[in-house]
C-alpha cells in the first residue's frame, strides 16, 4: 500500500511540473521570411514568367512583404496567374459589385466572379480593401483547379494538397490574414503541378516520349497513334478495366464526353449520384446525364444551346471538345467555338485530335488523348518567356 501512494505522489508531482513548465512553441511557418530559399525560389520563377516587378524594384520593398494582402490586389494576382490581362482591359460592363467603386478593378474582379473563382459574402458585398484570408485563398485556388464547387475550406485544402500542392505557408488558421510572401509562395507551388497529376506524362520513359514528340501533331488519333498507345500503357487519367478492350474507334455523345471530363476532376462519382434539379430542359431528374451536366453547367463547361437544351445525345465534335476543355481550364474567360483551338494552344495544349476538321466526330481513342493532354498542362506553361 505504501508502494501504492508513493507512485500517486510521484506521478502528482510530476504532472505539476508539466502544468507549470512554458509550452512548447509552435514551428515557425515557412515562407513568412521573405529571404527564406524557398521564397526566392518562388520569387525567381514568378519573375521569369512575368508576374511579378523587377527584382531590383522588389528588393527596395522588402518590408511590405509581410504585410496582409487585399482582395482585390489578390484578384488581380490572380488573373495574371491566369493570363487573363486583355480580358480585363477589354472589360466594358459595370461594376461587379455594389463596393467595387474603383473603375481599374472592376474587370480585374468581373473575369473572375463570370469563372466563379471569386464570390462575394453573405450580403452580396466583395470588400475589396479588406485582406484576403488563408480560408478565401484556398477556395479561390480550388475554384480555380475546379474542384468540387461544394467544398468547405477544409476540403477545398484536403483536395489541393491531393493535387500535389503543399497548402501550408503560415500557421494562424483559416481566418488569419495572408501576406504577400505566402500567396507568392503557395501561387508557385500551385503553378508548379499539372492540372491533375493523373496525366502520367511526365514519368513515361525517355524513349516514348522521343517518339510521341516526333510525331507531327494534326494527325489522326487512333488506337494506333503512338500518343494514344503510351496514354493507354502508362495509365494516365483513365485506366483499362480487365475484359476485352472497348470500341476506340465508337463516337461519343456530349453526355459522354462530359462525364469523361468529370472523372479526372474527382466529381465523375458525385455527378452520378445527384439527385436535384436539371441544369437543362433535356436533362431532367433520372437522366443518367442529369447529374453530369448539373456539374457541367456550375462550373461553366456547358452551357447548352441557348435555348435550354443541352443534347447529351448528339455526338460530340472536334471543336465542341475543344471548347468543353479550353472551359476545364480556364484557357480563356471569353473562348468560343471560333477560338477554343487557339485559347489551347496558348496555353501549352495541342488541341488536335483528328485531321478531318472542327466538325469531326471524336472518338473514344480522341477522347482519351485530349483529356490527357489538358491535365498534364501547368499554370506556368502559360507564361513561357
């Protein structure tokens, strides 16, 4: 017994010291010194791409870089990210909010709200002075890497670092304030991954890309295509099941291709199980495309026919997929039928995927290849010197 109570007054003891003893203090967050490696890592490649000022301008200015950041100069960043800057000149329209009263800023916000990537708050109101959040840059670069649209914070954060981007540049919570050296550091981290990191690209050996790469592009993509042999080989966005290998010559619906679009976004699952209202008139609840083209339609990748129609059972044409996937990535806030080819090819994608013309049927092989191709492209892509 006396062994008993001697261990209880060790053990309250040693508690006590524990409860008395100073906590042990948080590790320091990256990315909040600007002379940190990888800050000037990230302010070198921001500034090879064009996005940031001179260095010698920026050096002067060492102290504001950890000041907070505010919404709209978040925007602004946002859309040179982007490559959106002569969209923003060309904007003529009114202002995009009740609170956005300076004339500059009103493209800069009214491109991004038009791509969903900036919302305003609970009243409508954007509050362009106030500091952009940790939380707001998270939902924002998740809109932008099109995410699920219904994401909470958290989730949006859980669905960015599974695309590769490591999310963590201060310590202070959703809600703290993000500084101008952490939304450069956390912009070249996003910048730096493929658009999913499904596409298998990168990691197909030496010899295979030296052959995919010398062949011409505009060529016919078939299940011979060397292209389309390498995607199907190294896995890719979309990975052969066991039994007998499909039709890759059988011409595709736009229902279909649109679903196919959804399944390296990680919504396919989600847009399958919807159960809600139709985004269009020939889309309606219990359609097997409903949900496909509900998801479609809140992201902006279909818009229908203008009447409220969408044909999930048209085939789908060359140009069509052009434009469903120059949408996916934000390519262009203005991309038409008439410039989806070029909205691509200025952002690092080969849209050609038959040599028969914009009208030409695609195909599943075509499918496959384009898909592939627009997820393995990266922000910096866009800005090549």
């Amino acid at each position: 017994m006396r062994r008993v109570v001697i261990w209880f007054l060790m053990l309250c003891l040693l508690l006590a010291a524990l409860s008395g003893a100073p906590a042990v203090e948080a590790e320091e967050c990256r990315a909040l010194d600007p002379k940190s490696e990888e800050f000037k890592e990230a302010f070198s490649a921001l500034w090879k791409a064009k996005l940031i000022c001179p260095y010698t301008e920026c050096e002067l200015a060492f102290d504001w870089f950890p000041l907070p950041e505010d919404r709209v100069s978040y925007a602004g960043w946002l859309v040179g990210v982007l490559g959106w800057k002569e969209a923003v000149q060309a904007y003529e329209g009114p202002a995009p909010f009740d609170d956005v009263n300076e004339p500059w800023a009103y493209g800069y916000i009214a491109v991004l709200k038009a791509a969903g990537i900036v919302q305003g708050d609970e009243t409508g109101h954007f509050r362009p002075r106030q500091p952009v959040t940790y939380g707001e840059a998270l939902l924002m670069l998740a809109r932008l890497f099109r995410l699920n649209p219904d994401f909470t914070v958290a989730e949006a954060e859980a669905g960015l670092q599974g695309l590769g981007i490591n999310t963590h540049v201060q310590c202070g919570g959703y809600d703290a304030p993000l500084t101008l050296a952490q939304s450069w550091v956390l912009a070249h981290r996003a910048m730096s991954v493929p658009f999913r990191p499904c596409s298998a690209r990168l990691k197909w050996p030496a010899e295979v890309r030296a052959e995919v790469r010398g062949t011409p592009s505009g060529q016919l993509i078939t299940e011979n295509h060397p292209e389309f042999k390498a995607v199907y080989a190294y896995g890719g966005c979309f990975v052969g099941g066991k039994g007998p290998p499909p039709d890759w010559a059988r011409r595709l619906n736009r229902g279909e291709f649109g679903l196919g679009l959804l399944r390296p976004l990680g919504i396919q699952q989600v847009a399958v199980d919807y159960t809600g209202e139709a985004a269009f008139q020939d889309t309606p609840p219990g359609l097997w495309s409903s949900g496909t083209t509900i998801y479609l339609h809140r992201l902006g990748i279909a818009r229908g026919d203008g009447q409220g129609n969408y044909k999930p059972t048209a085939t789908i044409t060359q140009v069509e997929a052009q434009l469903m996937v120059a949408r996916t990535l934000l390519a262009d806030p203005n991309v038409t039928l008439a410039n989806a080819a070029d909205a691509l090819y200025r952002i690092g994608v080969d849209p050609i995927i038959s040599d028969e013309g914009p009208a030409a049927p695609v195909t599943l092989a075509q499918a496959w290849v384009l898909i592939d191709r627009a997820m393995a492209v990266t922000l910096y892509g866009r800005h090549k010197r």
